[in-house]
C-alpha cells in the first residue's frame, strides 16, 4: 500500500483519474470498479476531458459499481446508475451493454447478488477499483462489523450513513435504509485498488483505515491486505497520518511517481 498526499482534493482527484486512465490505455478492455459520491464528482469530468480532448477511448471498457439502493428504480435521479450516467458514462463512448450496478430493483436480492458476483468472474475480475470512504469507516456499503471475507450482498445502512447520504434527497426520509454492495472480499480481490479520500472530515477515519489496526468495524481498514493499492488523499485528509513525511518523501523521491509529479 501507498499513500500519496496532494495539496488539494483537485490534484487528488487528478492524480486517481490519471492513474485510471493510463490503465485504459494500456488495457483497453479493462474492467473497472466504480464508486459514487461526492468525492468522485471530481473524478469522472476529468476523464471526461480526457476522452474529448486527448482521445481517451472508453469503448471496449466494463465497469462495475461497487453498490445500489434497494427499491430505487434506475432512472431515479438519486440511483447510482442515474448518478453514473450524468457523471460519466453518457459523456464518453462507452458501451451501456458494458456497464454493471446491483439490480436494486430485484425480486430475489440474493440471487442478484449471485449473479453480480458470478458476472465479475466471467470477465475475468476487476483490474482496478476505484474506492471512496464514509466517515464510519465503510468502503461500499460495508458498513460496521462487515466481514472482512464477505461476498456482494444487502446490508443495512448505519445511522451516520444516512445521516450523511439522506441530504441529497429531496426528501431525506425517503432516502433507502438498505442497499446492495460488493463485498469486502470482493473488493480485495481486484488486482489493483485506488482509494480517493478529500476533505478535513475524513482526516480522522482515513487515519483508523490506513495506520490503525485491521477491523470489521473500520471496512477501510481491509485494504492494508491489499498488495497493489494506492491511497490518495488530500492535505487536509491527511491532517492526523503519522507517516505523512514519510508518504510525501516517497511521492518526491521514487522515479514511478516522476511523470505525476
């Protein structure tokens, strides 16, 4: 694991859409994990931007988000396939067909979530997942206690996730208590991981995530498991990490990180 931290949560969100987009150039047909929020709202224009203005080409990629609300229709302004579609996907070439979220709408939910799983290991798994964190800790929807082996599945939603999600509905209240999300061990599984973290309020659970011990009751905490992950942060984000002057140096000084500098 890595952690890099940028002045700002623009350069942070910078540093991540260019780290994804050099996959795609790499790896047309990559397979990307999505993730929602109002972090990623800094990431997807810029890869917008890429697209139009230096050809980044989306048209063999497969994306899969890491979650969707139960009993939210797709074309509910407050669905994450609505959320995708505005942020991104129907501003670059990307092929629909290609694109995946949990059926929130589903019947048999466990099932749904069968198959989401079993979809993901048809194409081969997830090349690189793109993460964002909740102030409790969760990455998806992994709320507390999540088990660190768990597969995609329902879960519901803690008081602080809502808290923190329902002010952008209309109507808080009608915000969903449950929701659909891949799993932590679904997660890990990805052969590379970019954790995005912006903002002051985020300082003190990145800390618990990323230096504190390994626990159900902090999801984040998994991806120190992981052996490809990079952990980009903004200052502010970063205010309570003890090895920032170490982080920094490595950012500085590492010839891999030259061209991002």
């Amino acid at each position: 694991m890595e952690v890099i931290i940028r002045p700002t949560k623009f350069d942070a969100a910078m540093l991540a859409a260019r780290l994804l987009a050099e996959k795609i150039r790499k790896k047309p047909a990559s397979v990307i994990g999505l993730a929602t929020g109002r972090t990623m709202e800094c990431v997807y224009p810029k890869l917008v931007d890429f697209h139009r203005n230096e050809g980044l080409d989306f048209s063999l990629v497969r994306t899969f988000n890491l979650d969707e609300y139960i009993g939210l229709p797709p074309e509910d302004k407050n669905s994450y396939r609505h959320y995708m579609n505005h942020h991104l996907f129907d501003h670059v070439n990307i092929d629909l067909r290609n694109t995946f979220l949990p059926d929130g709408m589903a019947e048999d939910v466990e099932l749904a979530c069968a198959q989401y799983e079993e979809k993901i290991r048809e194409v081969g798994g997830i090349d690189v997942q793109l993460l964002g964190i909740g102030r409790s800790g969760h990455i998806g929807f992994n709320e507390s206690l999540s088990a660190l082996k768990s597969r995609t599945r329902a879960k519901a939603l803690t008081p602080i996730t809502i808290e923190e999600n329902s002010t952008l509905f209309d109507k808080p209240e009608d915000m969903p208590r449950r929701a659909i999300t891949m799993g932590v061990g679904t997660i890990l599984e990805a052969k590379s991981i970019i954790l995005l973290v912006t903002g002051d309020t985020k300082a003190d659970i990145l800390a618990k995530a990323v230096e504190g011990p390994i626990t159900s009751m902090v999801s984040a905490s998994a991806i120190q498991l992981h052996e490809h992950c990079h952990v980009i942060c903004s200052a502010d984000a970063a205010e309570q990490l003890e090895g920032a002057d170490y982080y920094n140096w490595i950012f500085e000084n590492e010839p891999e990180w030259e061209s991002y500098r």
